[in-house]
C-alpha cells in the first residue's frame, strides 16, 4: 500500500499484524532476504546466484560490504550483497528500488572494475584474475529506448560484457546483469517458458502484492530456490524494524523527487517571469526607437531624437 494510506511510520508498521508481505524491491529488505543465517535464506541467495550466473555454484561467501580504498582520495565503494563464489568468482547483487539522475549503466561499470581490481594481489599472474559479476536489479527501466541495437527487444534481462564491434570477446572478467523489473512479463502462462533469472525478476517484482499470490504459488511450485525466498519474505514480514526502515526510505525519496519536482518548477517559473520582463523592456524600447526615427524624420539630428525618447543614440546608428 502507498505510504500515503497511513498516519505515520507506527501505523504503517502495524501492516505487518495483518499478514502483509515487506516490498522486497526496497533495499533494506531486499539485503535481508538474502543474507539472514537461516536454510531458507541461504537456498534463496544461491538459487538467485545461480540464476544470474548462469553456472553451477558450491558454495558461497558472504564477504564485507566495503571495497578497500587502494589510494588517498579514490573514491568509497559500498556494495550491497557482495559474496565470494567456491571457484574464486567475486558478485555484488544490488536493489535499486528509484531511478536517480546519474548514468546507472556507469555506476554499474565503476562497481564491476571495482570488483576485479579487489580480487588480485600483488604478485598475482593474470591467469588468478576473478570473474566478477554485478548484478543490478532495477525497479524501473535503464533507458527508454527498448529496443537493442541489433534490432531485438529489450526483455528486461540484460547480460552486459567487455566485446568489440562484431561481437568478439575478451576475457570475459567482467560481467554486468541488468534486471529491468518493470520489463518483465508477471504472467501464469509465460512461467514455464521463463529462464530462472526472469521467474525470479517476476518474483521480486509481485511477491508483496496481495493481489499476484496465485502467480507466486506459481512461480514457487517451479522452483525451490523461489519456495525458499517467499518462506523468508514471511519471516521477516515479522519484523517491525524492517517494516519502519522501508517506510522511512519511500519517503525519503519521495522527499527527494518532490523536492527536485519543486525546483523544476521554481525555476520555470522564474524563467517564465524573467522573459516576460525582458520582453516587455525589449518592446518598450524598440517603440521608443521607432518615436526617435519619427522625431528625426521631421528634421531633428538623431541626438536630438535620443535625447527627445531617452535612448542611447546608437539605437539609431
């Protein structure tokens, strides 16, 4: 439900004695569903792994969301879910719940090149270089255009990697997962059809939403990992702290964008009054001008007309 159908953060908290589901696309319950010491949580996050990945996984290390600072003044990388895979690979799942202003497809590259600096040590050889993956799921669409460049349609699952002109590749270290949530197709029909990966896009995009749980019973009956995810969603649902801190982000973003949505409209409308002044001076004076062009046109020298319409003489040069 909207944040705006509650009087303040403890009513809004109380939805979670009615049996209501926390939004798993807010950060700070997308990081919980992933990272509690349970079974469930533990299936959850490997099948997502796997998933995105496209591989086999053994196992999996949760590891600190801080990348080392490797010079003075570079700048701080905070991960959210960064884990250490049992062959070496190194992988950031990360929510984003609100489209910001900046280029999102850069951040993803700067956190993935990230990644791969973190994982050699000095002395490595090349040959110890990590594949590294950041995985970003996104609750609104990168870019507006969706159509790709050969022609195919943006499904809502992009797999990004380092590839020249005619589709050569290098060493493929770094990989870039792209889940456009809103994208994804949430139909009973299209499950079975579905790769993993986007069964679970469908998944964290309606797994809140009181009106798509035959959808989730679906989705959950295919696979496991998803049974795993929606038990843990319940679980934490019982936690009142979870429940304040996503009210406290949708507003604060909320705050956010009508704070920018304010200054759009402040500045239009000081643009608007500006140009409307600056219209009316540039009239008034283009009508003076056409009086000093009369006045020297009965005889008058044009300072006389400057001077008879109060204008700069050289209006009339």
């Amino acid at each position: 439900m909207d944040i705006f159908d509650f009087k303040d953060e403890n009513e809004y908290a109380d939805q979670m004695k009615t049996g209501a589901l926390l939004n798993p696309r807010i950060d700070s319950t997308f990081k919980a569903l992933f990272t509690q010491d349970t079974p469930e949580s533990k299936a959850a996050l490997h099948s997502f792994l796997e998933a995105a990945t496209e591989s086999k996984i053994a196992t999996i290390e949760l590891k600190p969301n801080d990348a080392p600072l490797l010079f003075d003044g570079q700048r701080r990388v905070s991960y959210d879910i960064l884990c250490t895979l049992d062959d070496g690979q190194h992988v950031n799942i990360e929510m984003q719940a609100f489209k910001q202003a900046y280029d999102y497809g850069a951040r993803a590259e700067h956190q993935v090149s990230r990644l791969e600096i973190s994982g050699l040590k000095k002395g490595d050889s090349w040959k110890k270089a990590p594949k590294v993956y950041q995985i970003s799921v996104l609750d609104f669409v990168y870019k507006n255009d969706n159509d790709t460049k050969d022609g195919t349609r943006n499904t809502g699952i992009n797999h990004f990697c380092m590839q020249s002109a005619n589709g050569k590749h290098l060493a493929d270290l770094l990989n870039i997962v792209f889940i456009e949530l809103p994208l994804l197709s949430a139909k009973e029909a299209t499950i079975k059809e579905n790769t993993a990966l986007e069964n679970w896009g469908i998944f964290l995009k309606e797994a809140d939403n009181p009106l798509k749980q035959d959808l989730i019973k679906e989705l959950t009956k295919k696979e496991a990992g998803l049974m795993s995810a929606q038990q843990t969603l319940s679980s934490i649902s019982a936690n009142r702290d979870l429940w304040l801190e996503e009210y406290r982000q949708e507003v604060f973003e909320r705050d956010r964008i009508s704070n920018i949505e304010e200054g759009e409209e402040r500045g239009f409308k000081l643009g608007l009054q500006r140009g409307i002044e600056q219209g009316i001076q540039q009239g008034i004076q283009q009508g003076l001008v056409t009086l000093a062009k009369k006045y020297m046109a009965s005889g008058h020298s044009a300072e006389e007309a400057a001077a008879f319409a109060e204008i700069d003489v050289n209006l009339l040069k």
